[in-house]
C-alpha cells in the first residue's frame, strides 16, 4: 500500500509487514508491548526496553547506519522517530527502504497516540494497551499539585526542560509546576544560579541508563552538594525513565509520583 509521509512524500508500506528494523527506542518498546516483536529483525543501540530486545542485532546509533548489516536483515520496513533521526530517516528512504518516522510526542497523549499508529502498521488492535495507559495517567491528575519541581537530565552537561517538553505537559497534568516552565525551548541547558532563586520543592535528575545505582546516587549528591542545594529534598530516577517515550514511561511516573510524595512528606 501506499501513504503519504510528511517528509518524504509517497511511502510504498508492505500489506504485511514480517520483517522490521525499529531504530527509535520508544518505537521498539511499543512493538513488543502490543505483541508485534517477533517481527523485529535489528535495532538502535539504544534500543534496551525491554530485555528481549537486547538479543537483536544493533544495526545503528541515533545517527549512524550499518548499511551492509541492514542490507543482510533485508528488512521490509525501517522505523524511525522525528527529531534527531530526520536525516537518517531521508537516507534510508534514499538507499530504497520503505521507512516512517514516528512523530515526537508533545505530551504523554502522544505516546498513546504513537501505540494505536504502530498497532495499525501491524494490521491489527493494540489490545487495549493504550486505554489502559490513558486510565492510568488520567489517575494521577493532581498527584503532585502546587509542587515546584525542577528537572534535570544529565547527559554530559546538565539539560532541563521547557514547556515544550512533553514532560512538561505530564508535571502540569500532575499539578506540579515547572520552574523554567516560561521558556519556550523544550530542552535547553540550565542557568543553574537562577535555580534556587525559582524557590523549587523537589530536584529530579535523571542520569542515561543505570550501570551502578549506588555510584549513581554518589555522584547525584556529590553534585547537589557542590551546588549548594542540599536545603531541598532530591531525587534520582532509575536512569533514562522520564524521557522515555514508550509504554513503560507511565509505570515510571507512577513510580516518580510515589517518590516523591514520599519524600515531600518527610
């Protein structure tokens, strides 16, 4: 069949679609979560959600493509998301792959949104995963209302986030309230004087994927210390949680929320 992508025009898609490359981790997390992942044949590097995923053959970065591995995998169908991989999505498409790329959630309705688009690329329901989902957030409305939060991702320097983030839209919808929430860039390094000075509740910093807990921790506090900002309570996620846009990013909100009420209580 034939549709129509935004970026790169007329997209021949197979009717069935048996062998896949999913180069987006949150694209490969939905496709084992609505049952599809025996049809994957390669993945990112990044690509570590869930465990099975791990035993396929990494056939890029974000960025970089294997083209003789992909050639061998001869997939009928490459997926990608929007965003950082918008030229590797016009290279594929160039070398002759049929490849969508999956849009940047705005919000944690994008996610839902993303699931019921790769359940219809596999020509079937998604089992009700992405209404069960939407029950789920729906239940944490208000779970952290009035909160001043401030959120770190810690990816070489620090980066936090503005209102265009879609974890900016999941702290509103939590009743929490961004500090840096009147910048208009959805990710932009931090001027980390101004940080106290915004009167945050809670710190939240959020490392790349776990390797040690305990040195991760360490490091968190040395860092908290180093600023000055041990006077307010600070937490770590388990690594790379909140700016995972896949199905399990709402197991790690609800697993945030209970954080950090916990720790606001104290």
């Amino acid at each position: 069949m034939r549709l129509t992508h935004e970026q790169l025009g007329p997209v021949e898609v197979p009717d069935e679609l048996e062998r896949v490359v999913s180069l987006a981790p949150n694209v490969t997390a939905t496709i084992f979560a609505i049952g599809a992942g025996d049809r994957l044949v390669g993945r990112s590097a990044f690509c570590w959600r869930p465990e099975d995923a791990e035993r396929l053959p990494v056939v890029a970065s974000y960025t970089k493509v294997r083209w003789s591995l992909l050639a061998d995998l001869a997939p009928d169908m490459v997926f990608t998301t929007a965003g950082i991989q918008r030229q590797t999505t016009r290279e594929l498409h160039e070398h002759g792959y049929s490849v969508w790329s999956f849009p940047l959630p705005v919000s944690p309705w994008g996610i839902l949104e993303n699931i019921r688009l790769a359940a219809a690329f596999f020509g079937g329901g998604d089992g009700g995963l992405a209404a069960k989902l939407g029950k789920r957030y729906l239940d944490l409305a208000g779970e952290l209302k009035g909160v001043r939060v401030y959120l770190e991702y810690q990816l070489g320097e620090p980066i936090t986030i503005g209102r265009g983030a879609f974890m900016h839209a999941a702290l509103e919808h939590l009743g929490a309230i961004n500090i840096f929430g009147d910048h208009p860039q959805a990710y932009f390094s931090p001027p980390l004087s101004e940080v106290m000075e915004r009167k945050p509740d809670l710190l939240i910093f959020e490392p790349k994927r776990i390797v040690n807990r305990e040195r991760q921790l360490a490091a968190v506090s040395q860092k908290v210390a180093e600023r000055g900002w041990q006077s307010v309570p600070w937490l770590a996620t388990g690594g790379d949680e909140l700016s995972h846009s896949g199905p399990e990013f709402f197991d790690y909100l609800e697993s945030f929320v209970a954080r950090a009420r916990e720790l606001l209580q104290k």
